[in-house]
C-alpha cells in the first residue's frame, strides 16, 4: 500500500496548510465521529420524519421516487446506500475499494491530499480510522439512466467535524445525474464538512452534479472537488444556495483534457445574516476543442459577503469559454467581490467575460408597481427572476425536479 | 368624474415640468394629450401614476371623487389606474406570463387562465413568448402588445396609453386598436361606458381607430387649449405646434 503511505506522507505535511482562500477554520475546535455512531438503516423512511422533512429542502426524497438510487451520511457514518439502477453502482467508498480493487488509482488523483489543512484531514481521517466515509457512483459504459442517484451529506451533532470522500466515474458514453444535498439538524449550531469530491468522466460520458446546499448558521463548509474529463464528454454543475451559512469556501475545477470536452458551471448564491461565501468555478482547457462556460448569480443582503470567482484558463488553441458574473447588493452592509479571470496560454483561442454588480434597477420596481405589486413584492420578484437559472442538458424530469429545487430554495429566503 | 387634475405643478429633481395642469376626464371619456417632446406628457402620465421620483408641489389629483395625490402607485394600481409604457424596463427572469397571472389576479402555481390565453392568441402571442423575460429583446411592436395584453389582464377603469403605436407597423395598429377600445368600453353603446382613458401621440395614427372625444395640447408645462381632437390634428398638423405657443402663454 505504497499510495496509502504517500497519500498520508503528503497529507501529514500539509496538516496545518491553510487553504489559498477563505477565512481559516480551526480544526481542533471540532470533534471527530467514529464511522459506525449512526446505526445503518433498511429505507430511507426509516429516517426520523423532522429529518426527512429537512433534507427533501435539498432535494433528497425519502420517498426516492424518481431517484436511480440514495446515499446518506450522517456525521461520519454511511447509513444508507442503494441502487436500483442496473446501469449504475452506488456504495460506500471503503465497500467500493475492497470490490474494485483497480478503483485506488482513483483515489487522491484529481484532488491531492496536500492541497490543504481540509484536504488533508480527510486524508488522515482515512488512514487513522483505516475506512473510509463518502460514496462511490459509478455508471457502467454506455449506459444512460435518465433518474439522478441523490446523496445527502447530513451533520446530525453539535460541533462535529465531517469528512467525506467521494468517488464519481462515468464510464465511456454513459450518463449520470446526480444530486447532492447537505443539511443540518435543527439543533446544530456549530459544524464543519469536509467534502472531497472526484470525478472521472471517460470518453463520451456526460455527468451533471446539481448541489443544493442548506446548512445551519454557523456551520463551515470546505468542498475540495476536481472533474476530469476525457474526450466528448460534458459536465455540468449546478450550484445551489440560499440559506446561511457561517462560511463556505470551494473552488471546483475542471481538467478538459480530451478533445471536444464541455463544462458547464451555474451557480447561485443568495442569502442573509453574516454568512461569508467564497464560490468559484475554474475550468482549465487543456485539449482542443474543448469549451466552458461559468455563470453565476448572487444576491447579498444583512451582512452577507459573497466572493465570486472564476477562471477559465486555455492551454492549447483553438478552446473556448466564457464566464458570465453577475451581482445583486440589497443593502449597504453588504458586499460582492466578483473576481474574473481569464487566461489564454496558447494563441487562436477564445475567451471572454461579463460581470456586472449593482442593485437592483429602481426602472424595474416602478414598473412592476405600475401593475399592482407592492415594492417588497416587485423587489422579491425581481431577486428570484435574477436568481432564475435557465436548467439546460438535465432530462426533463431532472430539469424540473432542479427547478423545483431552486423554486423552493427560494420560497426559504 | 373619473379623474380631475387641479392646478397640478410637478418638480422631476429639482425642475418644474408643469406648471399648473387642469384636466378632468369622466366616466366613458377617451382623452388625447398633444404636445412638443418634452413638454410634460410622460411626466403628467408618471404623476398621475405615483412614481416617487415626480413631486407634487402643488395642486390634487382626485380619482372617482378621493383625492390620491400622496399615495402610492400600488394603491392607486389597485383603485383602477392603468399604464401601457413607451419604453418598459426588461427583466430578468420574470415572464409574461408571471406577470399576466398576478395581474389577473391567479394562483401563480396555476395555468393561465383561459381568457388570458386566448387574449394572447388573439395579440399574436405564442405560448412560448410568453415564457420570455418580459420586454427582453422585444421588438417595438411587442413591447406594445404585452403592454396591452397586461393591461387586459388588470381591467383598469381608467388606463392611460405613452404611444401605444410607436413603432408598430400598420397592420398590427388596427389589431392593437381594437384591445385599446375594450380597454375603453368603446365596443359598449356610449350610455353604458363607465371606463376612461388617456392617449399621448405623436402622428395620431390610432386615432384613425380609436375615437377620441377631447384632446389636449400640452405646452411648456400646462393645458394650451382643449377641443375637438380633430380639429386640434388638424392645426398641429398644418402649422406645428407653433399656434399652440400664444395659447400656452396666455394659460400660464
């Protein structure tokens, strides 16, 4: 177990790493979990009702009705995991490890242990506890399974720090959608979540990873998520937050590095009271041909403090992409710090970007006045038009499903 | 009367935009308001309709009897004040069909209703427009017929009209003349006419369909002269807006 050894090596150096952004979180004021604290169930309705109710807010169905198949964890415990798709394997990753014993090249090659103090606690976790929490998706080759698999990251205790590792391969000309939805309980004040997320989209394949996030008010989120992409493939990101949050900081990033490559980020980030989020997206086009396209919305209000970031960077001709920023600041304690990047390696390539922050345009309150609505509610309209996002490359269902999703996300404002 | 204007003066930043304006318009009454480019029409439109930024520094406006000079544009929307605009702001990801629905007064999880559907059939609207940001990429001619089309939706008892047919070709006028008319009670016998409006135009091509019974001319911030909306065309059209100067002087 050469890897293991070097993945620990390299993640013991980076123990008190702090992270290139975002504000610092100090580990040792939060508690580790042992991975069996949380009884497995049999179904998903077996899981309290109040819970249920809490994580359907992100998107996970107890009822997993249109769902290929559900994942949850809870703290640092896998509690439940199937599939009832033939095209697509779902289980705990340790479970996945010990079956596909080819899957550990997989393991720390699109994130690196070393990245930071987050990466490598999950790391350490890992090797200290010798298992692993997260999932492993995997869509067997050509398979294409309209229903999305939904995995939910929930923190049930106070103060707790959760890790989890995750695998994603969508073999050559497959199709897999998948939901991720993180919640707290309503008791928990303080968290944090450590997410590593890697996926692998071979040849052909298409992926498309739709978030909802729901955390408590004081809970600190650190996702560390890399996609590698082989050749004709796409990956599609949605991104979804409306609800507070102390702080969140992720930078997902793409590798097209096969030819004809796509990558589609969309986020939306929205929200009140103190919360600090750090979102980006970064595309590095790596292979001709190759193409992404960044969007993002935000709306800050009461105190709110959004960085939004992105980078596309073309190493090779003939790629393109385009990143689209675009900011709402509702009051004077707030504020949005939009940071476009661009970068061009290699000659005959075409980037461009578009941000724009303000408030809202009094034009479109009057008008809306005009026919009847109050201010409050032309301003509300006119936030959830902004937040609106055009779902595209979702099936049908999944697609209103996401709408659903951001529809309700909304409603919570 | 529907709505009487009393010695209505009007700062827009600072500025007087009108100077004491008098109008009074009754029950099943469709006035045309004439003037200059910036003499004050769409700042007497804006009045009348609350927005924030036109102040009143003197005079009313009354609506069915109720002085509505300080409240606000919703609630002067809700007692029965319409406005088709020249130029709509667009916005984002707020549909036609959003708005047709509040305006209606729907269930915004609901289907619209079938009277809104076939209204929009009717204005040549496909089901697919109306999922398009409002006034979004619109063409001239399509601003003007959702702005119709929102207005039918919200049955206003007085509507005012900021040149409902600039920008639409010929044939569409006609079509669009005929919502103006319901939205008048011009298609009721004149007895039984309880809804008014007010038209600002520029070539008074609509008046060709729409029937006007008094027109304004609106000069250097008041009422030149009123009359015979034909009559006054016919003036403007042969000599400008010169011969309106004198008057302009002499009501000030």
């Amino acid at each position: 177990m050469l890897v293991v050894q070097n993945v620990t090596h390299d993640a013991e150096k980076a123990k008190d790493k702090k992270a290139a952004l975002g504000t610092d979180v100090v580990i040792e004021n939060f508690t580790t979990e042992d991975i069996n604290a949380f009884d497995v169930i049999d179904d998903l309705k077996d899981i309290d009702k109040k819970t249920q109710k809490t994580i359907l807010k992100v998107g996970v169905d107890a009822n997993s009705e249109e769902r290929a198949g559900s994942f949850v964890q809870m703290d640092q415990s896998n509690i439940f995991s199937h599939s009832i798709s033939d095209s697509i394997e779902l289980m705990n990753l340790g479970v996945a490890l010990d079956k596909h014993s080819w899957l550990k090249d997989y393991l720390w090659k699109a994130v690196k242990p070393d990245v930071d103090k987050y990466t490598a606690q999950c790391a350490l976790q890992e090797s200290e506890n010798d298992a692993y929490s997260g999932y492993f998706v995997r869509s067997l080759p050509g398979t294409k399974e309209i229903f999305p698999v939904q995995a939910c990251m929930f923190i049930a205790d106070q103060d707790v720090m959760q890790t989890a590792h995750n695998i994603v391969i969508a073999e050559e000309n497959s199709e897999l959608h998948l939901i991720t939805g993180c919640a707290t309980g309503d008791d928990i004040s303080s968290a944090l979540h450590v997410g590593v997320s890697e996926i692998y989209i071979k040849p052909g394949a298409k992926v498309t990873f739709t978030m909802v996030h729901n955390w408590a008010e004081q809970v600190e989120v650190r996702p560390r998520t890399a996609i590698y992409q082989e050749k004709n493939s796409t990956y599609i990101n949605n991104y979804i937050l409306t609800s507070p949050v102390k702080s969140i900081q992720s930078y997902p990033t793409t590798y097209c590095n096969g030819e004809n490559a796509r990558a589609l980020f969309q986020s939306i980030q929205s929200g009140i009271n103190d919360s600090i989020i750090d979102m980006g997206s970064r595309a590095i086009l790596n292979a001709p041909n190759t193409s992404a396209e960044i969007i993002s919305r935000s709306v800050a209000n009461d105190n709110y403090r959004i960085y939004s970031r992105g980078h596309l960077s073309g190493n090779v001709p003939n790629v393109k992409g385009h990143l689209e920023c675009h900011g709402l600041v509702l009051d004077d304690n707030s504020s949005i710090y939009a940071v476009p990047e661009l970068e061009a390696n290699a000659a005959n390539l075409e980037m461009s970007h578009e941000a724009a922050v303000g408030q809202i345009d009094e034009e479109e309150i009057y008008y809306l006045t005009s026919r009847g609505l109050t201010e409050e509610e032309a301003a509300s309209m006119i936030v959830r038009g902004f937040l609106s996002m055009d779902i595209t490359g979702l099936p049908d269902e999944l697609a209103a499903e996401t709408q659903k999703m951001i529809d309700m996300s909304l409603d919570g404002m | 009367m529907l709505l009487e204007v009393k010695d209505l003066v009007v700062e827009v930043e600072g500025k007087r935009v009108l100077n004491g304006v008098n109008l009074a318009i009754r029950e099943g009454e469709t006035h045309v308001l004439l003037g200059p480019n910036g003499a004050g029409k769409s700042t007497l439109f804006l009045t009348i309709l609350g927005f924030p930024k036109y102040e009143v520094v003197e005079g009313s406006i009354l609506f069915n009897g109720e002085d509505i000079t300080n409240l606000t544009t919703t609630e002067r929307v809700q007692k029965g004040l319409g406005v088709s605009f020249q130029n709509p702001p667009a916005i984002r990801g707020v549909s036609v069909r959003d708005l047709l629905k509040f305006e209606s007064k729907q269930d915004p999880d609901e289907e619209l209703n079938p009277r809104m559907q076939e209204l929009a059939k009717k204005l040549k609207f496909s089901d697919e427009f109306l999922d398009r940001d409002v006034n979004r990429g619109f063409s001239g001619g399509e601003v003007k017929r959702s702005e119709i089309l929102q207005l039918l939706a919200q049955g206003p008892l007085f509507t005012m009209f900021d040149e409902p047919d600039s920008g639409v070709d010929i044939e569409n006028v006609e079509l669009l003349a005929g919502e103006l008319n319901v939205l008048l009670d011009k298609d009721k016998k004149p007895g039984q006419r309880r809804k008014a409006g007010l038209l600002i135009t520029h070539l008074g091509y609509i008046l060709n369909f729409v029937k006007a019974d008094k027109a304004h001319v609106l000069m250097h911030g008041v009422i030149a002269c009123s009359g015979d909306p034909d009559e006054i065309l016919e003036d403007i059209r042969k000599e400008g807006f010169k011969g309106c100067v004198g008057c302009a002087e002499c009501n000030s």
